[in-house]
C-alpha cells in the first residue's frame, strides 16, 4: 500500500482559540484537528494556562479556589512564566517541525482578563510579552463570539466544576471579558477572526475549517 505524504508546511502555522467562559473552544479545536488531521497535516493541540507537565500543576492554582486567590498583576506574572516555558518547549519547537499548532487561549486572554477588564497597564503588558514570552503572537486568532450568559450557562454546567474560579466572578464581570475581546478583535481585524458561536458545533465547525482552508490553500 502507498504511504500518503504528510502534507509538511515549510513553517508551522499557530492558531490561538479565544472568547469567553463556556463558548466551546475545546470542541472546536477538537473538530479542527480533525480536519486537519485528515488533511495530512502534523497537528499538536495545547492549551493555557497549560501546556507543559509543570504548567498544568500551576493550572489548578489559578482555575480553582477562591476568587480573590490572585490580583490582576499576580496572575499576570504566572500567566507569563507559564507562556515563556509553553512556548520555549512546546509551540516554538513545533512551529519549527511544520506542525499546525492549535492553542486553546494565548496572549490576547491576558490582554482581555489582566489587561482591559482586570486594569494592568497593557503596555506593560505588551512589554511583558516582548521581554519574556519572544513577542510571539499566533498567526490567525478566532474568537469565538457568544453572549456572556449563554457562556456562563455553559460553563457552569460542566462536568468538572472545580475549574470555576473566573466564572464565579459572575456575570457583570464576564461582559467586559466579552467587550474586551470585542475590542481586541476590531483593533487587529487581519489576525482576529470572529466567529459566531451563537450555531450549532457543526455549523460553528465548518465556518472554522473554511477560513483555514482559503488561509493555508487546502485543496478539496
Ligand atoms: P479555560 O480553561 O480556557 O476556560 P474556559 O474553558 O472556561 O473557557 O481558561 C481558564 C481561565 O483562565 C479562563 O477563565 C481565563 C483565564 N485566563 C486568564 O485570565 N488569562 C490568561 O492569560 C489565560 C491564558 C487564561
């Protein structure tokens, strides 16, 4: 039997999947890779906070627990840390392999929840970035787009309720992270795809897989 070819970019690609609580980005990178997957691209699904073995412990500090855990500039720092070793070990490495490299929340998550809505300066944010995350910013964006309390809903209802501490901080809150990432979207247009999550997954799914397909010049 012939052994198909991967289809190896020459550069790897890297999406970012952002929105608020509950709008059904780990569906949707599932679905995506998929897709991908039966295009014969090298696919690598990551998350943040998370990413690496050690940033998955960190994880559990930050998405559970009490609200009040951390400030906007305590979480702000861990987030960078986690960001510096995620993409020193994980998306660096396989940008450079050709992957396509699917991350569930990046840089534009700390712009929206520390930033716009939590009132860290965002240059220094910004500076941040440049200083200890390589200024690496993915190469497409989707924000999925759906009302904070359709979201919130959602969210609540998972299975695994112990990762609620940014949507316990209710719904008033979660309009401004939604507003933020509308804000972040009309800023950078070219990056930012919005999409409306308000569909169903497959609908949601197809609109995704299209954009990517006229983007990387994926044949039928
Ligand atoms: P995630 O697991 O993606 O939440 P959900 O599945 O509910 O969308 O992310 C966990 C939480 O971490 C989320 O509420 C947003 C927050 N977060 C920040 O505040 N700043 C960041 O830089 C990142 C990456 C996440």
């Amino acid at each position: 039997m012939q052994n198909k070819k991967k289809n190896k970019l020459e550069k790897g690609f890297f999406i970012s999947f952002e929105g608020g609580d509950g709008v059904g980005k780990s569906t949707q990178i599932d679905l995506l890779k998929e897709y991908l997957i039966n295009k014969e691209f090298n696919v690598i699904c990551t998350r943040e906070p998370g990413g690496t073995k050690e940033a998955e412990q960190i994880r559990k500090y930050l998405v559970t627990g009490n609200k009040k855990a951390w400030d906007s500039h305590s979480e702000t720092l861990i987030f960078n840390a986690i960001r510096r070793e995620h993409i020193k070990k994980i998306i660096s490495p396989g940008i450079e392999d050709g992957a396509i490299i699917l991350c569930d929340r990046f840089i534009d998550s700390t712009i929206v929840y520390q930033g716009l809505v939590g009132k860290v300066n965002e240059n220094e944010l910004l500076d941040l970035h440049r200083k200890y995350c390589y200024n690496l910013f993915p190469d497409i964006t989707f924000f999925l787009d759906l009302s904070s309390q359709k979201g919130l809903n959602r969210a609540l209802n998972r299975q695994d309720t112990a990762e609620n501490r940014f949507e316990n901080l209710g719904l008033n809150y979660h309009n401004k992270i939604l507003n933020g990432f509308d804000t972040l979207q009309k800023r950078n247009p070219n990056r930012i795809i919005r999409i409306n999550a308000d569909n169903s997954k497959e609908f949601i799914s197809s609109e995704i897989s299209s954009s990517i397909k006229k983007i990387l010049n994926i044949n039928e």
